[in-house]
C-alpha cells in the first residue's frame, strides 16, 4: 500500500480506536517478546478496553492517533503523559511530555507517517508548555532508537542490568536437548510439516536453501549433499552446508541453519556466512541461540576464523539471538530499501599484526 504522508492526519484518540490501537499495541508487544524473551511473556493483554478508556480521561495523558484520510485506517499512535516538576525541590521547574507509547503499523514504516505523528507530539508538548520529550527505548530496539535519533533525540540517561546466571536457563535448557544433523529421508514428513507452518503464516521458509528442489523432498536432499560438495551450484552462489536443528528428547524438527563456506560479493554485502530459520510453533524458547551456538562451532571445523551474518534491523529477535552468540557491529547498509546490519562473531582471536 502507498502511503501519502499529507493525507495521514494526527487526531486526538476515541473510543472507537480502540480495535485499532489494540492491534498496533500486539505489534509492539510482539516485538518486545522477541527482544526479550528472558523479560516479557507472550500473550499477555497489554491494553485492556478498561485501561485504555482510563487513558482517555485521565487529564494528564493525551492519547494520538495517526490516521489515513482517505481511507480512515488507524497506521499509528501514541500515548504521552504530562509531568509537571516544577514544584519538585531537586529538580529545575519544568514540564515534561513522556512518550509512553509510540507505534506504527508494520506495514507503513519508513513512509513518512513516524516523522507526521512525532511532528504533532512536538507540536502537543509546545501547545502545552513542555520543555522536554522524553521517552524510553529498549537496548535491542536499534530501529527504534535510529528513529527517535532521527527526530533529534539524544541519549538522556542509561539504565544499565547485570543478568545473573540463573537468567539464562532458557537458553541453557534448549541448548542441552538440541543437536544439528544432516538433512536426511527420517524427517521427510516433519520437514514437509515444518514448511507448512511458515506458509501459514505467510512466510517464506528460512533459510533459503530449505526451497531447494521447488518442493521435492528428494531433490532437496540431493541437491543439499551435492552443494555440500561444492557441486551442481547456481551461477552466483557459493559451496553450503544445510543443518537441521532437532530436539533430543523428541526427536522433532525445530528449524535449520545454512552455512556458507564463503563469501562472494552478494553474501559479503547482503547475505553473510549464515542463514538460519525456526519454524513459528517452536519460537521464543531459546532454540534460535542454541542453534547459532552449534552452528559457530562447525564453523571453527571448518577452520573459520570469524562469519559475517547479517540482518534486517526491524528483525529484532534475530539480532537479539546474534547478539547472545558475541555478534558485534561491523556496519550498516540497506538491500532494496530495507535498512540491515552486519555483525562480524569472532571464532578466533586475530592474530597480532
């Protein structure tokens, strides 16, 4: 859909938005169980009907939707909270507009319609004599943050956490019943399960070399082995490795990850050294994190000294599963528009120059 940010008109919020702003909210919230699954559990209803009608008449929130004129669509909105200190004695008097929401429709972002709904909460804080926006954004939300920098946001503080070892009992968990095999005839039906869950999802199965054989299970199998070899490949792609990551204790299929032996120029600049995909039922319980950390060790057998694995930035859960593997930030970039984020994860200590 193409959005014309002049038709996309800021209002004050209704009772009747609320079916819109629920949606958006789950859309927030989802990317939030993805950042953080250690922190927030999914599922939970994080906008009761009881507690946004309070929002509304609470003098000191303002609650904003952002809406398509021309066809009435809610693509976005924001709820701001009032502080007024300047009756506190520590601190110089002032009026501050906190952003305790701020979400836009999936769908819409990067066109326009962020910058039309900031450009009215700066307009709301003026109207009503703050002198400072605040807001709070989470460490993994790096979309977020290149937003609101973008809106000339600056750091005000930072909230720092020490993860004691009992917060990794997750990943601990998952990673103690998981192993990576080759694709092989026994999970011929779990494999062809595993597919239907990303179609019905609408998703494109990750990672890419799961459609090979346009559906054929066998020549998926044959065409996996033979570019193993390095045989048989694509013009343009490299010689690749498929794992299958199946849980011990079931013996169920829970995802697959690719390992490219090395790199051209396509995977240097887009695709980097390792695809990976876990199917939807099987999500947000570690087994992403486990399977890198597998994955990073066949590397180091293959005597890999660091892989390059990229990312769209708006994919936070696997910059979050990266991130947990000892990713670092090389670079940024965009493919077709689409703003990603290189991370190089080290096997080896360099060698001294």
């Amino acid at each position: 859909m193409i959005v014309n940010p002049d038709r996309i008109e800021v209002r004050k919020a209704a009772p009747a938005d609320y079916g819109a702003i629920r949606r958006l909210e789950e859309q927030i919230y989802a990317l939030h169980c993805a950042g953080r699954p250690d922190i927030f559990k999914p599922g939970a209803d994080t906008m009761p009907q009881g507690y946004f009608l309070g929002l509304l008449d609470n003098a000191g929130v303002t609650v904003l939707v952002a809406e398509d004129a021309a066809c009435g669509r809610v693509v976005g909105f924001c709820v701001l909270k009032w502080r007024d200190v300047r009756h506190t004695p520590m601190m110089q008097p002032c009026v501050i507009l906190h952003v305790d929401d701020f979400c836009i429709d999936a769908e819409m972002k990067r066109r326009g319609v962020g910058s039309r709904l900031f450009g009215a909460v700066k307009g709301c804080a003026s109207q009503g004599g703050a002198s400072i926006i605040e807001l709070n954004v989470w460490e993994f939300n790096t979309e977020a943050a290149a937003f609101y920098e973008s809106q000339g946001m600056g750091v005000q503080l930072r909230r720092m956490e020490l993860c004691l070892p009992e917060a990794d009992a997750l990943y601990q968990t998952a990673a103690d019943d998981v192993k990576l095999v080759l694709p092989c005839g026994e999970y011929r039906t779990q494999f062809a399960q595993m597919l239907a869950e990303f179609t019905s999802r609408h998703e494109e199965p990750l990672p890419a070399a799961v459609r090979l054989g346009d559906g054929n299970f066998d020549e998926m199998l044959r065409l996996a082995h033979r570019h193993a070899q390095g045989r048989e490949l694509p013009e343009g792609w490299v010689p690749d490795t498929l794992w299958w990551l199946v849980r011990k204790s079931d013996n169920r299929l829970l995802g697959a990850i690719d390992i490219r032996h090395r790199l051209n120029g396509f995977l240097r600049d887009y695709g980097g050294h390792i695809g990976y995909g876990i199917r939807p039922s099987e999500r947000r319980k570690g087994y992403a994190t486990a399977m890198l950390a597998l994955a990073l060790e066949k590397c180091r057998e293959m005597g890999m000294e660091s892989v390059l694995i990229l990312c769209n930035t708006s994919n936070i859960a696997s910059l979050a599963t990266m991130k947990r593997n000892g990713a670092v930030l090389e670079s940024e970039g965009a493919h077709d528009g689409v703003p990603i984020q290189r991370y190089r994860i080290a096997l080896k200590p360099q060698a001294a120059d």
